[in-house]
C-alpha cells in the first residue's frame, strides 16, 4: 500500500478520499487555491500545496504543478478524484511518466472511452446496444443540420470529450440549432478543450441507469449493481438511488454482464460506471463511460457494504479484488441528494456568498459526505455541489422517509441551497410511486411552479411547530413576570390551554396548546384536529425542532424574528404569523412582499461573469432572444429579452463579474 497519496481535487471529494486513506494509515496531500486556503480539505490533509489562483485554469487544471506538488512532498500515487483531471490522459500519463502512480485506468482507456465517439465503436464491437445517431462528430453548423435531418428531430447534441451533462442541448426543431451548437461548443472548449459536437436521437421519457464496475490488474472485472439517476435538472443528477424500481434480476444480470464486457474490451481497471438509458419498454442503450469515482458512488457503497475508494487505492498497489461476482449481493435501499447552492424556484440559478450557519442531519443510516462547515466561502469559480446527503433502509420507503426527515434537519443559511426543493422531489406521488424518468423535473417541478400544494398534515404540523415555539417564547416571559404580578395582587391560577391564530399566505390555523401529563407532553388541535405532541428535552431550540407527533418523529427548520416566522418541512418552505387569539382582530396582516420589476430593465439573474454580448443600442430585439451569455460554476446560461423591444443601453461587457439584480440592459420606454 501506498505511504502517501496527493488528491488533485478539492471539495467534499477530497474530504471523502482523506477519510479512507486515513483508515488504511495513509498520508495525504491536498492541493488549493487561493480562494480555497480555509477550506475543510486543506485542514484535514496532513499536507496542503498552493497550486495557483482561484480559476480551475489557474490551480487546479494545472498539471505540471500538481505533478510537481506530488514529487516534493513525496507521494507515491495520485488520486484525482472527479471533475478537473480526473478524465485527462494527457494528465494520467504526465502522473506515471514522473514515476507516480495514477488511480485511475490506464490513460489509453481513458482516452478511448473519454471520446464518446471511440467509445460508442467500442460499445458496438461489445454487443451493447447504442442509441441511435449520427456516427461521427460535427464541427460546424452545416455538419450539424445534415446529421441531424438524418436523425429527426428531437435531437441531442453531447460533447464528443467529457460529460457530467457539460455541453448538453436538446434541439426541438432546426430554428433552435445554431444558437444551440454555438452554446455547446463554448462549454464543451472551456471544459475540455474539445469543440467536437455529436448528434444523437433524444429519447424524451427514458431513464438514466448506471452501472458501478470494479476491475483489478490480473484481469478481474465485477459490477456491483445498478443506480437510478433519473432525478436531474440540465442534464446535471439531483437524487441517485440503488438499486432502481426499474430493473428485475434478469436485467439487472443482463445490463450488468454487458457493461462488465465492454470494460473488458477496453482493457479497464480500477472504479468506473456504465451508464444507460432505458426505454419504456425496457430496452437500455449505451450511453457514455465514466473513467472514474462517480459524486453517486455512496449510493453503491452503502447496499454493498464496501468502501469504493478503498478498493481503489488497492487495486491501484496491484491487490487483486478479494471478492467475485457471485459475491455481490445488494442489500437494503439507499438514496443519494446532491446539496447544491442553487434557487430551484429561479430556474436552479447559482447562489454564492458566505455560509454563515451550518447544521448536518445525523442518526443511524445517515452519511452526510460534506465539503464545506460555516465559514465556508461559495464561489462562482466552482461546481456548486456542497455536500450529499444518503440514507440506507431496509426498502425504498423507509430509506425515502429517512431521507426527507435528514433535509427537514440540515440547516443552511447565508446562501440559498436545493433542500426543500430536493424534499419536494422525495414527497412527490410520482417519485413515490417509483415511475420516475428524466422529464420529471420539468413535468413536475418546473422552475416557475412551486409544485403540488403542501398535504394539509404537513401545514398543521408547520403551524404545530411555529406556534409552540411562540408559545414557549412566551412562556419565557410570563415567567419572568410571575413575580412582580404576584406583587402587584395578581391571580394567582395558571392558565392550562393557550389559543393562538397562526397564518400562512391565505391559510389560517386556530391553534389550542395544553400541557398534559408529562413536563414535554402536549394536547395541541390544530383548526378542530386534534394531535398529541412529545418535546424533547430542551423542548425549545433556537433554529432546529424536533417534535414527536401522534407517535411520529418529524423536523423542523425555523427562522423567527417576534410573531414573525419561517419554516421549512417535507419541501414546503413557508412564511408564519402568530397572534394570541384575543390579539387577532387587531393584529392586521402580514405585508406581501413586492414583486414588481421595471419593465424597460433586464437583470442579471444569477452571479457569473459575462461572456459574451450579442447585442448594442439602438438594437430591435424580441421576446426570448438571447442577448447576455453567462459563466457560472462552470456552466454557461443566455440571457433572453422578456419582450418585444427595443435597446437602450447595454452596460456590461465580455469580462464582466456580475451579481444577481446587476442591471445589464436597459430598452426604451413605449
């Protein structure tokens, strides 16, 4: 085994790969940018190199120096995680040219099945079947429109280098092409210093299954069962889960044995995954080859009882596997949420700043794999994954229900996170049910829905949480005052049940509180409904509730400022009031926020930086043209026009960082 391995990665992957080769004695080198000197990663190596400034390009695609960082500070092997260089044979054979050894497959598999041309050959010499498309690679617009008439319309074009839904357009109808291959092409260069375009027919309803493969040096390949990751928004996974509802044994065997023959027939070693598309009628097709640990991979190591970056620091000392294929059996359910700093109701735009409180969910079957604390600084520089929450049941449902009581617990504040919307996801009666695919999000949950209203349960029991904190506030104070009103003459009877008016939007709750038997035991009936409710003790906590309800463990999230408050449970997020009942009929109403937005002024959506500008004053433009490009955390995003207008000014340039509300374009007035 090694004595010391460098992470070439940064983030809760890096933080995940510290972890194993601590439990097998092995030292650890991170590397850093500067924007990334306090960060979690560079605390927990025993070593930390500075690489460079805080764009990837400036640090942590800079090959030459992380090799560098690696031979002084004498590390054996490098991990390079996922993301950055963990799919670049140019970098995988610079690491064993230095005498270092890479953790990874060999740098001509990586670049065979990197390309998703080469790979697709390979896949059909395999036997595994392919999606239909154009076979080879388009470099321009003409190419373009002719591979895609021979295709038909919906097509999908996919960076031939890369993946991880990195330069991904669907393409409804030719009028949508140039603008499309153009966007594609911007990131796919940026990403992978590759403009290669291909088109393939787009399947609108399929699911996105993957196979996890483990290969050792003498030849010995396993797969070690299946992921569901139909759970995406842009291509990018949101919910991974394993097994799938999806796959009976004999397909599970069949999609498993041709993955398994394919990383054969690339000579492959060490972790990687098959993944899959899977029609309606369960025929599967071939998608693309990771050559590396995938962000889902807890998922995995949780129904198999392994540690997936162990065996891969094993298989990369020579170890042969120490188990077979027939000793592979999946045991229990388990679910994966990608926490990402993003607003789901804002079409998943980027959300950076300063995390500023910071609270994981914890209890048995709960693994939270993190890469930030509070403190931690989120930037535009980044994927904006900050942790990933999985939970383990003994079936579906129980790993689901754990799941959402874990997000009803993780407290974020300081930046805006997918949380309730992932929780939305998990409540959803179609997730339940299991007949989930890739259109879910944008059936379901699009951007500009706030999704099914909440089950009338889950707002009593907000109404339930918010109110007895207020209550116990004020029972804070009346205690305070039980002397003096003693002084001053006062009754001397306590009173037994409290009644408060609790609102919400146009929801209104009586709510009646009664302390019963026991210090933390509650009779609470909320509009007539009556619930039984256990406090742990302290029963008050300052952002994070946990009450027992009819028999029933639930979590709350909670923001309170007086009367004033805001929760958040099962992926409903709303806003409270609370009044004593004799206070009502004076206490007015809570303000609604203003939405207005001038009509002549185009804000900046998301934090980014400016890439391109399509557009100058004096200009016509029309409703949903493309006027700003944006960059942010790695992804690129147009900017269209709301109206039918024309350009006053336009105050941004190619270059430009820009936040969220920055004015770029301002029309003339009608």
């Amino acid at each position: 085994m090694f004595s010391k391995v460098l992470i070439a990665n940064r983030g809760e992957i890096a933080l995940r790969i510290i972890r194993s080769c601590q439990a097998l004695g092995v030292s650890t080198v991170a590397v850093y940018s500067e924007t990334d000197f306090r960060s979690q990663h560079v605390r927990l190596a025993d070593e930390a190199v500075l690489v460079g400034g805080a764009r990837p390009a400036e640090s942590y695609l800079r090959m030459d120096t992380i090799i560098e960082a690696a031979r002084d500070t004498g590390c054996q092997a490098i991990h390079p995680g996922y993301g950055f260089l963990s799919e670049n044979a140019d970098f995988a054979e610079k690491v064993i040219a230095a005498g270092i050894s890479f953790i990874g497959p060999p740098p001509g598999v990586i670049s065979t099945m990197g390309d998703k041309i080469a790979a697709k050959k390979l896949a059909i010499e395999a036997g595994v079947p392919t999606v239909p498309g154009h076979s080879e690679p388009v470099v321009n617009l003409e190419q373009a429109r002719e591979a895609a008439g021979m295709v038909g319309y919906p097509v999908l074009l996919k960076p031939a280098a890369g993946g991880g839904g990195k330069g991904m357009r669907v393409v409804e109808q030719e009028q949508e092409l140039e603008s499309a291959l153009q966007l594609c092409q911007q990131e796919t260069r940026k990403s992978f210093a590759d403009d290669r375009i291909f088109v393939e027919r787009y399947l609108t309803k399929p699911r996105h299954i993957e196979i996890q493969l483990i290969g050792d040096q003498h030849g010995h390949i396993v797969h070690l069962g299946e992921r569901e990751c139909s759970i995406q928004r842009r291509y990018q996974k949101i919910i991974e889960e394993s097994p799938s509802c999806a796959l009976t044994p004999a397909l599970r065997d069949n999609m498993g044995t041709l993955a398994c023959e394919l990383a054969r027939k690339a000579g492959y070693v060490n972790a990687g995954t098959v993944e899959f598309i899977l029609d309606e009628d369960s025929s599967f097709y071939f998608l693309e080859m990771n050559t590396r640990l995938q962000v889902e991979h807890p998922v995995t190591e949780l129904v198999n009882s392994l540690d997936l970056v162990e065996l891969q620091l094993r298989v990369a000392a020579g170890e042969p596997l120490p188990f077979t294929q027939q000793d592979v059996a999946l045991k229990g359910w388990a679910i994966e949420v990608r926490v990402c700093a993003e607003d789901a109701r804002r079409g998943f735009v980027p959300s950076i700043g300063l995390i500023t409180r910071y609270a994981e969910p914890r209890g048995p079957h709960i693994r939270v794999d993190s890469g930030v604390d509070a403190g931690s600084t989120v930037s535009v520089y980044y994927d904006p994954m900050l942790a990933k929450v999985i939970t383990w049941g003994h079936n579906r449902e129980e790993a689901r229900k754990l799941m959402i009581q874990a997000l009803n617990g993780y407290h974020i504040e300081g930046i805006s996170t997918n949380v309730d919307f992932a929780n939305q996801v998990l409540s959803h009666p179609v997730f339940i049910s299991g007949t989930i695919t890739t259109a879910f999000i944008p059936t379901y949950l699009p951007a500009q829905d706030e999704g099914l209203p909440p089950a009338p349960e889950i707002l009593d029991a907000m109404a339930i949480a918010t109110t007895l904190v207020y209550h116990l506030r004020e029972n804070l104070m009346r205690d305070a005052l039980r002397p003096l009103k003693s002084r001053v003459g006062g009754s001397g009877a306590d009173q037994t049940v409290f009644s408060y008016v609790t609102k919400s939007d146009n929801d209104v709750f009586k709510v009646e509180i009664e302390r019963t038997e026991g210090e933390h035991q509650w009779h609470i009936e909320v509009n007539g409904v009556a619930y039984e409710v256990i406090t742990p003790p302290p029963e008050f906590y300052r952002r994070r509730l946990k009450l027992n309800i009819n028999g029933e463990s639930s979590y709350f999230r909670l923001k309170y400022n007086g009367n004033f408050m805001e929760a958040a449970h099962c992926g409903a997020c709303r806003n409270f009031e609370i009044y004593n009942l004799r206070e009502w009929e004076l206490a007015g109403f809570m303000p609604q926020p203003s939405t207005k937005k001038s009509e002549n002024v185009l804000d900046c959506p998301m934090p980014g930086m400016v890439v391109d500008v399509k557009i100058e004053a004096g200009e016509r433009v029309y409703r949903g043209q493309e006027l700003i490009i944006l960059e942010s955390m790695k992804m690129e995003s147009a900017v269209a026009a709301p109206a039918d207008a024309i350009v006053e000014s336009v105050h941004v340039n190619p270059g430009d960082a820009v936040e969220t509300g920055t004015i770029l374009v301002n029309f003339e007035k009608e």
